[in-house]
C-alpha cells in the first residue's frame, strides 16, 4: 500500500484504543485506494456504529453483503 495510506493494522489499532476518529479516517483512506477492500469496509462499518453514524454503517454494510467475498475470505484476510 502507498505510504501515504495507513494500513489496516493501523485502523485496528485506532479501532480498538478507542480513536474512532482516527480508525474512520485510516478505513476511509484505505478505502480510497482498495474499494472492494472487505475488511476495510467491515471496520468502516463497525467505526461508523460506534460513531452513531447508522446511515453510515448502513451503507457500508450494504456493500459488503453485495461483495463477492464469503464470510471466510473476509476472516482469512483479517487474520493476514
């Protein structure tokens, strides 16, 4: 990934130090670069509920359901 973009290890961290608005901007960056990116997208989601953002999460939820990625590829590249 460019090095301008933070990596989805960085979002996690954000993510679970509780810097929700750090991890939003690091999935939505990530995103910017890797659209179909399902993990990205499952953490944008999962950053928007905790941000009470439901319109938001929503939205990305919505894509991902419509990815062709199964639930295992997801697990799969989260864990890599």
């Amino acid at each position: 990934m460019s090095e301008n973009v933070p990596s989805l290890q960085d979002a996690v961290a954000h993510f679970q130090s509780g810097r929700l608005a750090d991890a939003d901007a690091a999935c939505r960056a990530i995103l910017s670069v890797r659209p179909g990116n399902p993990v990205a997208r499952l953490l944008a989601g999962e950053v928007a509920v905790a941000q009470h953002r439901n319109a938001a999460a929503v939205e990305h939820f919505r894509v991902l359901a419509q990815s062709p990625a199964t639930p295992v590829e997801i697990q799969h590249r989260a864990c890599s």
